[in-house]
C-alpha cells in the first residue's frame, strides 16, 4: 500500500519541485533583466553628464573669447541648454544618499545666468565689467568640476564600478563597499562649497529665490510614490504601473519624483512636484518612422493635449520643427492676455502625433491668482516705441516676467528685421522697453 502511495506521490512531488525551480529561475532572470535596466540608465545618465559639462565649460570659454554679440548670445544659451541637460542627468543617478547639491546647485545657477544673457540683446546691452568677470569666474570654477568627474569616469571605467553596488550599499550602509564613486561625488560638491560666494547679479538672485518661494505656494497634498506611478501611467496611456520605477529627489531647491519606464526601445524619463504631483517636465526617446504630419496638424495635436491634461486655454506662440519632431512652445491665455510666464513646450512626432516631450515648470511654479489685464496707455502709443528699423506684423497684449523678476502687462509687438522674426514687449503703463527677444518662427 505505502508503496503504491509512494509511486503515485513522488512523481508529483517531483513535478512541484520542478515547477518551483522554474518559478524561481524566471523570477531571479526577471530580477537581474531590470538590475541590468538600471544600471545601464545609471551609467549612461553619468556619462551624458560628463558629457554635458565638458561641453557647457567649453561654450563658457567660447563666449568670454568672441567679439561678436551675436556669437555671445549663441553661445550663452548653447550654456543654458547643456546646463538644464545635465541637472536632467543627476536627477537619473541614485544621489539622494550622498552630497552633491552643492554642485547640483552651481549647475543650476550657470543655467540661469546663461538664459539670463542669452534673452538679453547683447548689442544693445552687452556684458559690463562686473558682469564679464562673472562669467570668468564661472568658466574656472566650472572647469574644476569637469575635471573632477572626469576622473571619477576613469576610474568608474577602468575598475568596472556599477551604481547598484553604490545605490545598495549607502541604503544599507555598508562600510565595506568601495567608496570611489561617493568620494569623488563628496570631492566634486566640496570643491563647490569653497569657492567664494558667487554674485550672481540681481535677475538670478531673484529668480532664486523666486523658485523655492513659489514651490512653498504650490497647492495640494503631498502625493506618494504610488500616485506617481499612476499619473506617469496615464500620462503613457499604459494599461498598468508595473514596469515604472519611481525615485524621490530630495536635495535642490524643491523635492520631485523622478519616474522611468522602459519597454523594448521605448524609454521614458519625467519628472514630478511632491507637492501636488505636478509634471515638471517629460522626455520619450524611440525610434521614428516617416515623417507624415504638418506642422498644423502637430499643432492640434499639442493643443489637444494641453486640453485634456489640464493647462486651460493655450496660445501657439512659436515652434521648431526639427528632423523627426517639432517642438511647440505654447501660454497661456486669459481674455485677451497672453500670460508668457505660465509657458509649456510640448514635442511632438512627426510620424504619428505622440507626445514625446513636454517641459511645464514654468507653468507649474509660474501660476498667477490674478493679473491686470487693462492697460493705461493706448497701442498707438506704445508701438511709437518700437524701433522704426523693426516692422511690426502685429500686436497684443502680453503678461511677462521683467527683468528684475516682476510680473508687468506689455504690448507685445512681432515684427521683422534684416530677415529675423523679434518680440518687442512694451509696457502699458510706463512705455518703458521692457525687454527685447529673438525668435525662430512665430506662429
């Protein structure tokens, strides 16, 4: 009897044994596959970013070398646009553990000295003495710190080091993992906490302290990670979250969530407030078929989009069609105002209409609660302001950010001159020229 239940029970058991070896085979090969994801978005985000500051120093030192306002302009935001990119790199390394907002900080700032200079009409207003020996103060202090991650990239290449080994042992603080990566992250941001206080000028100052001020008003609870998870999967149009990876951010001026999520050669990284869950910005990378799209009908695509994701009514200010996509800079509209700070740049694919980009924090820290929106003097009035060498197309009322970081109602005149498409905005109460901007193709 005990032989025929044994003959019956073990190829059973057997089979169950089996069935378990191969549950957990899958399991481990699952486990590994999204290790090795991470650890590939780890090594290439440090590598972009060495990247990016290598390149961010080298316009630096273009810029203190041309003659030519023009150059200078280009190159300042060639300084501004390698700036965001690498702060979009350190919010993809796992560096919440260890010291590098000092650093992170200083990037940041370059970024907005740069946008600062760039929107500026160098010809008109070229850098004074003060403002020339600040950007060669930035240019050497910049250069300090691409050489220190740069050596810290031989040594990640030349040792084999890998993030996952950094990001498990200072969660679980390990003391006998080796150090090489967190030390020359620890080395790089000390260097930034010696240099001497860095005047940034007025307009960078105020914007500084501008951005954690208007963090501090955003409304609503602060939101998990769970409801991160959520959000980005709507926002993909994903049936469910369990393939997104979600981080939190706790050092810069204010915390975000940094979501990601990958499938085949279709990658997704964007950014979240805690506070809120507002998207900061989002970026698509995937391959791209033919191109079929108009620039109109990408156009209605992006409208579409702001409309269903909460932006209100929006105005297509300008846009840049490029390769494979075209990136549509829109703001937002109240009555007959056009409110430039409350701005997001949606990007969209030629090939079938997604939305492969999208940058809003200016509209997310820039909303106002109300704004004045009668002028006190007339168009005509204004528009004698304009130089008579700009022919004007047409105007409008705008609400922008001056110089100084205040919220002014202008007259906003588009024109041309020499071939090249300008904003002129004017104020409406004073007529002072409040600020001048080149522009590629006006909508």
């Amino acid at each position: 009897m005990y032989r025929r239940l044994a003959a019956i029970l073990f190829p059973i058991t057997a089979i169950a044994f089996i069935a378990v070896g191969v549950w957990g085979y899958q399991e481990n090969q699952e486990k590994n596959s999204i290790l090795i994801k991470a650890e590939n978005q780890y090594q290439r985000a440090f590598h972009d970013l060495n990247n990016h500051v290598d390149k961010m120093q080298g316009e630096m030192g273009k810029a203190l070398a041309v003659n030519s306002s023009k150059q200078m302009g280009e190159s300042m935001n060639n300084v501004w646009r390698l700036a965001y990119s690498a702060q979009e790199d350190i919010g993809q390394l796992p560096l919440t553990l260890m010291p590098f907002d000092k650093a992170e900080e200083f990037v940041a700032n370059i970024g907005r000295f740069a946008h600062q200079m760039s929107t500026r009409n160098l010809e008109k207003q070229p850098l004074d003495s003060a403002e020339r020996k600040r950007l060669q103060a930035l240019y050497q202090h910049s250069e300090q710190i691409r050489n220190g991650l740069g050596s810290l990239q031989n040594q990640v290449l030349n040792k084999n080091l890998r993030w996952m080994d950094v990001e498990s042992a200072l969660s679980t603080e390990n003391k006998k993992m080796d150090n090489t990566i967190v030390d020359g992250f620890k080395k790089v941001n000390k260097t930034v906490e010696q240099y001497r206080e860095v005047d940034w000028g007025p307009t960078v100052n105020n914007l500084h302290v501008q951005m954690r001020e208007k963090y501090h008003k955003l409304k609503g609870p602060k939101v998990s990670s769970a409801e991160i998870k959520k959000r980005t999967a709507k926002l993909l149009g994903l049936k469910s979250t369990r393939d997104i990876r979600v981080t939190l951010n706790k050092k810069g001026d204010y915390q975000t969530y940094s979501s990601y999520w990958h499938k085949g050669k279709h990658e997704v990284n964007a950014d979240w407030t805690v506070v809120g869950g507002h998207l900061v910005w989002m970026m698509k990378e995937r391959p791209y078929a033919k191109n079929r799209l108009s620039n109109q009908q990408a156009s209605l695509k992006a409208l579409q989009f702001a409309r269903n994701h909460g932006y209100g009514k929006m105005r297509i200010i300008s846009h840049d069609r490029s390769g494979h996509a075209i990136s549509l800079q829109m703001v937002h509209q109240i009555d007959q105002v056009l409110v430039y700070p409350e701005a997001i740049s949606i990007k969209i694919a030629l090939d079938n209409g997604e939305v492969i980009g999208v940058q809003a924090d200016e509209f997310v820290f820039n909303r106002q609660s109300s704004i004045p929106t009668k002028p006190a003097v007339s168009e005509q009035e204004a528009r004698k302001k304009v130089s008579r060498h700009v022919k004007v197309d047409r105007s409008n009322l705008a609400y922008i950010y001056n110089e100084a970081g205040q919220g002014v109602l202008c007259y906003e005149f588009l024109g041309r001159m020499q071939g090249k498409q300008y904003r002129v905005f004017i104020n409406a109460k004073t007529l002072d020229e409040e600020m001048i901007e080149r522009i590629e193709k006006a909508v």
